[in-house]
C-alpha cells in the first residue's frame, strides 16, 4: 500500500474514467502516458469497465490502472482479475475494504464524515478518497478533518476542476486529486484523444506551478569558457512531484541541464 501510495503522490493527479466503448480504452491510456499523467481510474459505471481495464493493463502497462466506483467484493474481484492494481469506491462498506485487504489490493474508499475515516484508520489505511469533495465543503473540510486525524492522506474527488486543483494540491494532507474534466465522455466517444492529451498537460503543468525564478550565467559562460554556464531557480508548487514528472518525460534529473546547474524550491 505505502509503494502506491507514493506513485499517486508523485503523479498527483488521478484521472476518472468512464469508458462505453472498450475499443477506446488504449488509446485513451495513451494519450493519458504522452499527456504525462501515467494513471487511470476506470470507473465500474459502464458494463465495459472490466474489458477496458484488460485492455490497457496488457496493452499500456506503463499505467498505474485503478477500478473506481467498486461496490461489491465480486465486482473487485473482477476488477483485480482484469489488471488493475488498486481499488476505489464511492463509499466506505467494510465489506468490500476487509475483502481487498485480505487479497494484498490497495483501496483507497470515499470517506465523508470522521466515522468513517476511524473505521479506516481502525482497519490500518493510511489514505481514504474523500468523496465528494466540492459539496462536502471542499478544502476547508479537509484541513478540519486533518486537524484531529494527523496520519490520514486524502485524495478529494467530485467537484476538483482545472480551477481549483492548485489550492488543494498545495495542501500537504492531499495525496492526490481524482477528476474527470481531461477525460470527459464526450471526448473519448468521440475519440479525440489528441485534445485529451493537451487537457492531461495543462493539468499536470497547472498542478506544478513551473516558472523560472532565477537565472544567473557566469563571467565564464559570458566569454565562451566551457564549464558550468550558470544556474537556474525554478518555482514549482511541488518540488517532489516535479522531479518525478521530469524524469517521467524522459529527462534524467540529475540538477544540471545543458551546462546549467538546476535547482527546484517551492513557490510561496
């Protein structure tokens, strides 16, 4: 569960899916992977979810594939058979918790009120959805809850939008954020996938915050000596999941790029 946990940590943010048509599951996966949101939830609201999370588990494994809206231990049984490899429902039923425990599957349940994030923290969760979260009160319910449950992570879901991702990202109790609005139905039926990809990079640049606070190049850059040619501040709202997301295109973080020294710090 921890190893999980810090996957959706780094990425930040959890797409929720709901697929009609199986037939667009890859594809989707993958404009999600090139829209650099490596993580899905695919939604057990349509009679294609479990063919859907099949697909993409064979086919794109590169995603970190969850089963949303899973009411049932059956329905997670399915949803395990299938590929994914955590589980995600609305609601807390201890049932379907004690079931996912038993077999070794992540689940994160929707959580509302303190009641059910003790009988989380009672059978050893570490992070509960809490679901939903715009109507319940959004971010200020959430630091109200964390006040008294210091050890709880949250993943808020229902109501999280391009707007409002920033301020509850910023909160260091939020795991993660689950929306729908990069991957919205409409879109996927009709498959286009390219503006899905340019939403999952609007997203996840949003949720970074990246802007070049300071740029310094040295005497010795200036007069065409090799070496290091300056330094570079940048400002993110997250220098962990920053990291991860540059060495998740491709670019090997090592604080140094093209000759310039490269440091992350967090924007006030």
């Amino acid at each position: 569960m921890e190893a999980l946990l810090e996957k959706l940590s780094k990425i930040g943010i959890i797409p929720v899916i709901r697929i009609d048509d199986a037939e667009k599951a890859v594809p989707l996966a993958r404009a999600l992977l090139e829209g650099g949101i490596p993580c899905a939830e695919v939604t057990f609201r349509t009679p294609q979810a479990a063919e859907a999370l099949k697909r993409i588990a064979q086919e794109v494994p590169q995603i970190l594939l969850g089963a949303g809206t899973v009411l049932s231990p059956e329905q997670a049984d399915q949803a395990i058979a299938a590929g994914a490899s955590f589980i995600v429902s609305p609601g807390f039923n201890p049932r379907v918790v004690r079931h996912c425990l038993d077999r070794g599957i992540p689940i994160t349940p929707g959580c509302s009120t303190p009641s059910d994030i003790e009988q989380a923290l009672e059978l050893g969760l570490e992070a509960v959805k809490l679901f939903p979260a715009e109507p319940l009160g959004g971010l200020e319910y959430i630091k109200a809850l964390a006040g008294p449950y210091t050890t709880m992570k949250f993943i808020p879901t229902g109501g999280i939008n391009a707007q409002n991702l920033v301020n509850y990202i910023k909160f260091d109790k939020v795991l993660a954020c689950g929306g729908s609005w990069m991957v919205n139905p409409e879109l996927i039926n009709a498959g286009n996938f390219e503006k899905i990809k340019t939403l999952c990079q609007e997203a996840m640049l949003n949720m970074l915050g990246l802007k070049v606070v300071h740029l310094d190049i040295t005497e010795a850059a200036k007069e065409g000596n090799q070496g290091t040619r300056g330094y570079i501040t940048l400002g993110t709202n997250s220098p962990f999941r920053a990291r991860a997301y540059f060495e998740r295109m491709g670019l090997e973080f090592k604080e140094e790029f093209n000759g310039f020294t490269v440091r992350l710090i967090q924007n006030p």
